[in-house]
C-alpha cells in the first residue's frame, strides 16, 4: 500500500479569494489551485456537521490506489465520501491527528 503526498488542509476564519462553497460540508475551500504548494484553506460554517478535529486542526492529504483498503483497521473520522467529481475522500485519526486519505479517479478527473 503506497501513500503520495497530496496536500496540505488548513482550517480559518478568513475569508479567502476564489472559494468554493462545498453544500454537504457547509464549508468553503480554496487555494488548492492557486498555491505553489497545494495548500488548501478551508472555512466552515458555524453548523458544518464535519468534526471538530476537522474543524480546528490542521491535516495532510495523501492519495492512495485503493481507500476502502487503505481504510481498514483505521480510527475512521469521516467514512468515504465524494466532495467532487472523481474524487473518493475519507478522514482516519493518527497519533491524535487528522489525515486525509484520497482515490483519484484518473479518467474521470481528466
């Protein structure tokens, strides 16, 4: 099983430029696409059902061939969902921390 280095996610407050509104989530996300380093922001809204941990600490993604796999055995935070086309995300905790683990659909993302 390999892990790829994604992205990091980091929680704010701030409205920031070019944000994407995520409808399930209640939550914006941006500069993803617009960071050097992927770093992406994410604001929440004061109901967003996502977990604290989630909500408050920041978190790295890492992209893996097979998630519902990947995922097994592991402290599950946010069972696999879709937050865009051909994307597959779910959180597990590590050690205390949140992590994000991603199955890109190659075809369909293109």
């Amino acid at each position: 099983m390999s892990y790829k280095y994604h992205n990091p996610g980091i929680p704010t407050k701030e409205i920031k430029e070019g944000e994407t509104y995520l409808p399930g989530s209640k939550m914006y996300v941006s500069g993803y696409d617009t960071s050097s380093y992927k770093i992406e922001w994410m604001r929440f809204e004061k109901d967003s059902p996502l977990p604290e941990l989630v909500k408050t600490i920041p978190h790295i993604a890492f992209e893996v061939d097979d998630l519902n796999e990947t995922i097994k055995e592991k402290e599950i935070l946010i069972h696999p969902d879709s937050p865009s086309d051909g994307i597959t995300a779910a959180f597990i905790i590590d050690n205390g921390a949140p992590v994000e683990l991603l199955q890109i659909d190659k075809q369909e993302r293109n």
